[in-house]
C-alpha cells in the first residue's frame, strides 16, 4: 500500500480507518494525516497495546484494504 497516496487520499481513507478502529477520535484522525506511524502510534495509545500489535493490524488492514487509497469508490 502506498501511503504517500493514502495520505494525498485522506479525507476518503478516514472512514476505513474509521472503521476498523472506533476509538480513534475525529481529531486524531486529522492529526495523523495519513502517515502510517502516527497511525500505528495512535492506535497503541488509544487501545492500550503494544507498538509490535498496532504494526500486525495496520499490516492486515493494509491488505484488506489495498486498493482504497487508489481503486474506484465504493
């Protein structure tokens, strides 16, 4: 997944993002911008669990979602 278009893609990436990890508030989805560390990190934070956990979803999400950022809309 390419997270340089990910982050051009935000706005219409967040309600994936969204969607998998409730906790994640509306201004730390602003704040993390579409960079991938500031997602792991806030995704460790928001969910009490280790950074090595937060890397294992980012990396499933990445693969479910692989076309998000560049595919057609849904």
């Amino acid at each position: 997944m390419n997270w340089n278009q990910i982050e051009g893609n935000w706005k219409r990436v967040q309600g994936a993002v969204r969607d998998q990890w409730e906790l994640l508030s509306d201004d730390r989805l602003e704040r993390i911008a579409g960079k991938r560390d500031q997602l792991v990190g806030n995704i460790q934070e928001s969910y009490g669990i280790e950074r090595e956990e937060a890397e294992r979803q980012v990396m499933a999400w990445e693969m479910r979602n692989a076309l998000l950022a560049t595919g057609p809309m849904k």
